[in-house]
C-alpha cells in the first residue's frame, strides 16, 4: 500500500457511459459488491476473468491509500436457467444435485471450495464475506414484501413479480428503457410464466413447484427467491443502501444488474450504486464460450496442460478490462513465457542488499496507467520498461515488489525462493570462477553446463559472477 490519496482515479461507469473521477462516499472505506458464482460446477475462465477485474480494481484502490470492504456472493439457489429445447426453467444446482445422486447442499459446498481454491490459485484477495443466498432467505422475505407494500410488486398464486413499468427510471444502466418497450421485450427471454401482467416484469419470489427441495416457508406459501433479490439483499445488508461500486461481467447488465438497481432504489429511495464496472467476454479461438462448442476451460484444464494459473492471470493483464479478450492456448504461451522471463530477472536481482528507494520515475508511470481506468497493458509496459532500465539492480527489485502489490504475480515469492541457492551450486560457481582466473575456459564452461543442470544460468558481468535461477518450461500437453 503506498500513501498516494491525493492522486485521482478514474473509472469507465457503464450507468454513465464516462470515464469519471472516482470519489468515494466515505473517504475511509470504499465499499464494492462483486457478483459471485453459481455454484453447480467448476467456474470457467471466462467467469474468473471477470473476477481477476475485480481483484485488480480492490488492489489498485488499496495501493492508493484506500482501506477496501469487499463482498463477493455465493449463489446456492435461485439462479434459474432456461432449456433452450423446451423453454423449461430449471435450477441448476438441483439439477447437478439429481444427477451426481447428492444434495443441492453438497453440491453447492463442493463448488463453492473448488472456486475459492481457483481463486487462490490466481492470487486473487479473499472477499472480507462470501455472503450465501440460502442464508439469507429472511431478508429476501422482508425486501419482497416491502416491495409489495409500495406498490412496486404483485402477487400471484404465490409468486410475486416486480412490476418495471412502476419504476420510472428502468433501463438507465443497460438502455433497454420503458420508452423502448420493443427493445426491452426483444432483450428479455421470451417468459415461461403466463402470469404476469407484463412480459418484462421479473420475479421476486417464486412459488415452490410439487416435490421441489429446496423450498422455504413464506407470507405466499412456500417459494424460493428470484436471482436478482439475493444481490440486493446481501449488498445492502454488508454494504448499506448505497455503496460505491458494484462490479461484473458485461452480460450482467442486462437483465440482472438493471433489475437489482430497479428493486433496491423502489425499496430504499436511495441511488443503489455510484460506479458500476463491467468487464468484456474472454473469447476462445475468436469464439464465445459455449459447451456445446466443447471450449469451455476452467483453471483445471489450463493446470493439466502443464501452465501455471499465474500464466492466465499475466494473460489477462495483457488486455484492457474492457475490451474482448480472446483466449488461445498459443496467447497463454506467450504469456507464460513473458512471466517466466520475468521471474528470471527477479532471480538475477534477488539476494543483493535492499535499496532505499526503487525507480520513482517508473512508479510515477506505473501509478499513472493504474488509476487511468484500471490501464494494465500500459502498466506491464513499465514493468518491461523498469526491467530494461539502467537502474540498480536493488532499485529495480523494490519497484517490482511495489508493483506487485496490484500484479499479483507472487514476485517475493519467486525472489525468496531463488535467493536460497544449494552449497552445492555455489561451490560449481566458485570453481568456475577459479577456472576463469586461471584463463582455463573450457573448463569454466563445462561448469556452466554443471550449474545450468542444477537449475541456475550463470551471468558474468564487470563486478563478478551473477546468478539466475532458471524458470523451467513447463511441458505443455497437446
């Protein structure tokens, strides 16, 4: 963390369409919601890009000066799908559950580890809460019926609908307003339900079907709750009625986020969220991701090819959060042996003496691309930048432990790891540096060849010999 707090940030807010001056409501604490998963199987890359985004932003805000309250739902139920077949909604974790021969409950525990253990494989900070939905079934209650009481929601047969065409300001953050009606119809999927009054009205809490298990008691008789009222419900009650950002994916904005905004603001008569932050699709082979397209890949498959779950968070550093990023298995080459070579260089530096200062040139610039809207290409380009610089080596050092404190790149680690070299390597470099000195360099390169087999590439340089570990290739499997 560095004491900046003076240097303005600026963020693209999709509600506004701008790139804007980031200023938070409370100058001690900055607030954000992060739309989690639905926990029914493993989480895909395209998914944990979005929350890499949101990882960059909490670090860059910390990196500024600011202390971060962060919240990051669990979706355990009521996340329903629709069978493009059948038009049948479904949910998909009883689903999951009916087919593996467990209980929704097991199913959504076993996801739930496997997505925070991905997480922690990509260095991404731990949410301060990863609230539940089903843990939250009272306030969900209490929300619907406040909104039924206000006249913003319906009921019927035990199913309650907000009704948009209450809410005058529907559409401001997706564009799909109430004065474009066609437009609106066309983006929501044809409904399954016949009984609401209007095609685009959205349901708050669903009457439970015969058999259903996961089922709760209520003022309606016994349902379950809408998608869209679980993350209002567990933003505002971690976060307040109003909070500073809100972050997800681009396909988030319409239906979900436009929904929470028209659901919280009825409810509370407060603005719900001041900077809403989308990030764009990760493509594959210029591709969406789809399963029927067989190019859905989760962080398993990128580790069982032999790459490293670093070499895809390097990967997405690559590209503008907003922009499309399209995923290859050549693109994660590159990008592992970009990061490779910047743990080589991390080793050649490690172990010398701490300098005081690092390069203040390059952290002025890296500082610059960090709060010009979250600009990561143009920050690893400093890092490069730095790297290639005149710059002792120490300097360069301090700077990059700085600057991972927003990369994530587990630099220290790599430093701290290489900066032990084995009494037996540097007995070869010791006996190639007598070699030398005596003029005998072809034995001085066979020692070379030694100290490169133990893992290590040896520099030699005006003021001696330096070391590098040597960051092996990892074996990709076709």
């Amino acid at each position: 963390m560095t004491d900046v707090l003076d240097e303005a940030i600026y963020l693209t807010n999709t509600l506004t369409r701008k790139k804007e001056k980031f200023v938070p409501i409370d100058p001690k604490e900055v607030r954000i919601y992060t739309c989690g998963p639905t926990v029914y199987r493993d989480i895909h890359i395209g998914n944990l890009r979005t929350y890499l985004m949101a990882d960059i932003i909490k670090r860059i805000l910390i990196y500024n000066g600011y202390k971060v309250k962060h919240i990051k739902n669990i979706t355990d139920v009521g996340h329903m799908r629709t069978d493009e077949g059948q038009g049948q909604a479904f949910d998909p974790i009883i689903v999951e559950a009916l087919e593996q021969g467990k209980t929704p409950q097991q199913i959504a525990e076993t996801y739930t580890q496997k997505f925070l253990e991905d997480e922690k494989r990509l260095n991404i900070l731990p949410a301060d809460t990863f609230p539940k939905a089903t843990e939250h079934i009272k306030e969900m209650i209490e929300l619907t019926k406040r909104l039924v009481d206000k006249g913003y929601a319906y009921v019927t047969d035990g199913t309650i609908y907000f009704n948009v065409k209450k809410f005058k300001n529907y559409g401001q953050l997706s564009g799909n307003t109430l004065g474009k009606m066609d437009k609106l119809l066309e983006a929501v999927r044809v409904a399954t339900e016949t009984d609401k009054k209007d095609s685009a009205d959205f349901a708050l809490w669903k009457k439970a079907e015969s058999g259903r298990e996961m089922k709760w008691d209520s003022p309606w008789g016994e349902g379950f709750p809408g998608w869209h009222i679980e993350c209002s419900v567990m933003s505002m009650k971690y976060l307040g009625p109003s909070f500073d950002i809100h972050t997800g994916g681009e396909d988030n904005i319409f239906p979900h986020h436009e929904d929470e905004i028209a659901q919280s603001e009825a409810a509370t008569g407060k603005k719900f969220v001041n900077f809403w932050i989308h990030g764009g699709f990760l493509l594959v082979d210029g591709k969406k991701m789809a399963r029927r397209e067989g190019n859905v890949y989760t962080i398993f498959d990128i580790a069982k090819k032999g790459f490293s779950p670093l070499a895809f968070r390097y990967l997405v550093l690559t590209a503008h959060y907003r922009s499309r990023l399209n995923f290859t298995w050549d693109s994660l080459t590159a990008a592992e042996s970009a990061l490779n070579n910047l743990y080589r260089e991390i080793s050649l530096y490690a172990g010398q003496s701490q300098a005081k200062i690092g390069g203040a040139e390059f952290e002025g610039r890296f500082l610059e691309a960090l709060n010009d809207d979250m600009n990561m290409p143009t920050a690893l380009a400093v890092v490069w930048a730095l790297v290639k610089s005149n710059y002792p080596s120490s300097a360069k050092l301090k700077s990059l432990y700085k600057f991972d404190q927003v990369l994530g790149l587990g630099f220290e680690k790599v430093a701290s790891e290489t900066s032990n070299i084995p009494p037996e390597v540097r007995e070869l470099v010791n006996e190639r540096e007598n070699a030398r000195s005596r003029g005998d360099f072809k034995d001085a390169d066979k020692l070379r060849g030694k100290i490169r087999e133990k893992g290590y590439e040896v520099i030699d340089s005006e003021t001696g010999q330096k070391l590098k570990k040597i960051v092996k290739g990892t074996k990709h499997k076709s």
